[in-house]
C-alpha cells in the first residue's frame, strides 16, 4: 500500500505502517553513519546531550557525495544498516522512530522497532542519484570535521522508502525468503 507520511513521525503513524508499505516521506529527516553514531555514543557514554533530538526523528544511513552546482546536495544513497546495529537499541529506546538504510538487520535491533513502535525502511541502494532529487535542503548540523559521515538535518519531499521491519515484528526480508522457498 502506498502511504504518504510527514517527517517527524508520530509513535501512532509508525506503527500504522507495515512491512512491504511503499512510504513517501515529506519533511526532516537525518543523516549519521558509523563514525558519528560511535561519537553520538561516546556523547551518550559521558552523559552528555546528543546533537539532534531523537525522539520522534528518522535518521537515515547516508553519506552523500558532494553537491553538483544549483543542486543542495550530492548522491545519496543508503549505506548498509548492520553497521549501526550495536548503537540502534539505545537510539530507539531513547525514542528514534524510524531509520532509513538497506540490508537486514540484527534481532536486538528488530526486538527493540518493535519494543519502541518503531519502524525500519529500506531505501533502493544504487539509487543515489535519483534518490537526492528528493531532497531539498540539507545542512551539517554537527559533527561537520567528519565530512561525509557529519550528521545533517534534509527536507525531503516525497522521499521513496519501503517498510522493511514494522512495529508488529514483521520483517519483509524474512516474509520473502519464505515466499520465495514455497514457490521454488
């Protein structure tokens, strides 16, 4: 089903969403990869506060390239999410709705979507460039002396995602391979 959803999102509407929904997203969103989730953790570690507000946001697992000219930002494509497994759990339990990457995920990490009423997308890797046309502002809002992996705040409009894991512990990765093992 396709749905169009507003970024932030509310606990309510994460978990009306379920796997294998084709989800637009209009509004902000951010960006972290591993070295400034292993920063954001190292924060967290020192008892300091985070550099963005978690609860509520999406972050996607990106690192653009540079912008083209008259364009706010280069390809950006989805990087893959295992490597954010060991720091998800506590970004969800700190209340993160929903993150953006491609690959399966770790059943602590799909414990804790459903535990938080999260949700998990999938957005189509190789994709960069036609992914980036949807995104209409960005800017490092911390973090900027690790260029690419910086964290940035996006608005986006209509950004294409598809719910991989849902709030009711379906996983689309896993309902496909099943399907596909009863059709071969």
């Amino acid at each position: 089903m396709d749905k169009h959803i507003s970024a932030p999102l509310s606990r309510e509407e994460a978990k009306s969403l379920r796997a294998g929904d084709y989800v637009y997203i209009t509004g902000k969103i951010y960006t972290a990869r591993d070295a400034a989730h292993k920063r954001m953790q190292e924060a967290l570690d020192r008892g300091e506060k985070l550099p963005l507000e978690v609860d509520g946001n999406i972050i996607y697992y990106m690192g653009p390239s540079p912008a083209r000219e008259g364009r706010p930002i280069g390809s950006a494509g989805p990087t893959t999410a295992s490597r954010m497994d060991k720091y998800a759990p506590k970004l969800l339990d700190m209340g993160l709705i929903g993150m953006i990457g491609k690959g399966k995920r770790t059943k602590e990490v799909l414990d804790a979507v459903v535990r938080n009423g999260a949700v998990y997308f999938a957005a189509v890797g190789g994709a960069g460039a036609l992914l980036s046309q949807r995104i209409k502002s960005a800017r490092v809002i911390a973090y900027e002396d690790l260029g690419t992996e910086a964290i940035r705040e996006l608005e986006v409009e209509d950004f294409p995602v598809i719910v991989v894991a849902d709030s009711a512990g379906n996983n689309l990765y896993e309902t496909a391979v099943k399907q596909y093992q009863k059709e071969s």
